[in-house]
C-alpha cells in the first residue's frame, strides 16, 4: 500500500540523514522531488558540526551557520558541536530556541564568547553531555547554572572553577564522565561532594597534582568507581599506593585505560595492585615513575593483562630492568604491546 511504501520511505530517510555528515545531506536533498519535499522535516537534522561548515564555506562560514541554525529544519537539534569555531555570544543565543531538545553540546575552545551566554544556553535545559574545554573565564555560576540532566561534563582548563560550584553540580548531577584537567582550584572536597550521586565510568583528573587520598578514598567509598573503563591522574604527585590499591580492587573488572604517568609517590605496590585486580587493561603508563621495578613488571607478566595490554609505558622508570627496550624481554613478557610510549 501507499501508507506502508511511505513508512518504509521515511524509515530508510531517517536512517541515512542520521549517519550522514552535512555534505552528504545536501547530496541526499537532489536524489528526487519527493526527498527533497520530506527532508524539510525537522526530524531528519537533529545534530550539526559546525566545523565541516566552516570547512566548507572558509571565510563565509558564520554566515552560513547563523542562516542554519535560525532554520526550521535545525529547530530540534539534539546535538551541536562548535569546537574552536569563530562563534561569539549571537550565535549561542540562536541555539536558545532548542533548549528543550538540546541532549549533546560542545563548546571547546570558544575563546569568543562570554560566560553569561554560555550560561544562558545550558540554563533550565535538558543537555545531557556537555564540553566546555578551555574556558579561562568560566567559573561557578556556569556550574550552578547545569542542569540536572547533566551525566558528562568537560571542564578541561576552566581555572577558575572551585569546590563551590563543584558542590552546586553534587547536589543536583549525577555523573558518568568527568574531565577536570588543569583545575587548580578544586580539591578533595569536590570528589567527595560528587561521590554519593555519580557513578563514574570516565575520570580524568590530569595534572591535578591537588588530589590526595582522601578524594580518591572518598570515591571508593561510596561506590562512585564502579564502573570506572578510564582513570587518568597523571601528575598526581600526593596518590600513594594503598589509594591506588582501593580504587583498581572496585573497578578493575571494568578499567581498561590507566594513566599514572608522574604519580611519583607510587611503588611497586600500586604495580602489584594493578596485576592482582585488573582484567582488561588495554592501557597503562608508569611513565616517570622511579619506585617502580621488576615485582611490578613481573606481576604484570604473570597476570591477566599480559595478554590484554597494547600500551604500556614505563620510560623513566629506571629501576625496571631493559626499560628501554634494548634487548627481546619486555617484548616477550608483553606479547601484545605496540605502543610503548604514552606520554610525551
């Protein structure tokens, strides 16, 4: 019938405008009169990447981005992406109007616009993951303007978020990922204050060298790492070993990406810890570790990650015999290894 040729048209529109990037949508628009016609349905343009417009159009590309996004077509983007685009606050003030529908916004590096309109975007809306890397003015009123809908969070080098905004974002957020680098101005307190509520599978807290124990303890106690796939704390320079040791027994099942790069009071029993708890190991660095040596490369070796690691990186670690792979051994311990530098 012409009802069920029409579904299935529709169903198989959906499926390619979903999956196709802006080019290969305006390629889809000239296949017939019909496509054309359904295309201008807002259902068929729910995510844009700004940046393949700017691509595209070069100079021009504002332009073409500001007529875009004031379209009836774009009038239910769930999913906008604007990395270090050259936008300002007017163009973050046409999204106002998708607030409702709005689920995934990147916003790295948009040195043009102002805190007050960024927060203006994510106030009172329903986005679900949220970058804002980069943001030297960013502070706790953008925290405390999150809503609850919030599970992923990037807050990379906004250094001047603080515990008090972090506190806003416990109360009312539960999160699944969370990327502080380079946040000086938060501490233990605010992996405590996040605890209760998240259950994290992403935490990276790179050259935070603030955290101590008692954030990382706090995590462990509520049962926040559960699910942990990535933990990424180079720089940690206050994490000792019994920390460590807490956090791979809850989520080594799960971890499969383990940065402690330049944790330098770790020894060889964070090292044992790793080979005892962790299962899927697909990346590990010791990088710039002294205290580690042979009984952490040897657990390794006798452990379920020999044969699942394909980076390992312990340049620096000085005490590990061969460390810089002079001769077959760590080759033939770590059959499965490609990459053996991580950090640079």
């Amino acid at each position: 019938s012409s009802s069920s040729s029409s579904s299935r048209r529709m169903a198989l529109m959906e499926g390619l405008f979903r999956f196709a990037t802006l080019e290969e949508r305006g390629r889809l628009l000239s296949v017939c009169r019909s496509w054309r016609s359904e295309s201008e349905r807002p259902c068929f343009w729910l995510s844009l990447d700004a940046r393949r417009v700017f691509a595209a159009y070069g100079a021009e590309g504002l332009g073409h981005l500001r007529s875009l996004l004031a379209s009836r077509r774009f009038s239910l983007l769930e999913e906008v992406n604007l990395e270090c685009c050259p936008v300002g606050d007017a163009e973050l003030a046409l999204l106002l109007k998708v607030k409702g529908t709005l689920k995934r916004l990147n916003l790295n590096a948009l040195h043009g616009t102002s805190p007050a309109a960024i927060e203006g975007v994510v106030a009172d809306s329903a986005i679900e993951s949220l970058d804002v890397y980069w943001h030297p003015d960013v502070g706790d009123a953008f925290l405390r303007a999150l809503p609850s809908t919030v599970t992923d969070l990037n807050v990379s080098g906004c250094q001047r978020v603080t515990d008090a905004g972090f506190l806003s974002v416990a109360k009312k957020c539960r999160l699944r990922t969370l990327d502080v680098t380079r946040c000086p101005k938060l501490s233990d307190s605010s992996l405590k204050a996040l605890a209760p509520r998240s259950k994290l599978e992403e935490l990276v807290a790179y050259a935070d060298s603030q955290f101590t124990d008692f954030g990382f303890a706090a995590l462990t106690n509520y049962g926040a790492l559960e699910r942990l796939r990535k933990l990424d704390t180079c720089g940690a320079r206050q994490l000792t070993a019994p920390a460590l040791a807490g956090v791979v027994k809850q989520c080594g099942k799960t971890l499969t990406y383990l940065n402690l790069s330049w944790c330098v009071a770790l020894d060889d029993r964070a090292g044992e810890a790793v080979a005892r708890n962790c299962t899927r190991l697909d990346l590990l660095s010791f990088h710039g570790i002294v205290n580690i040596t042979d009984r952490s490369i040897d657990a390794l070796a006798r452990s379920k990650v020999k044969d699942t690691l394909t980076t390992l990186d312990i340049q620096g670690c000085k005490h590990v015999t061969d460390y810089r792979r002079q001769t077959d051994r760590l080759f033939t311990l770590f059959p499965n290894v490609s990459c053996w530098t991580h950090h640079r």
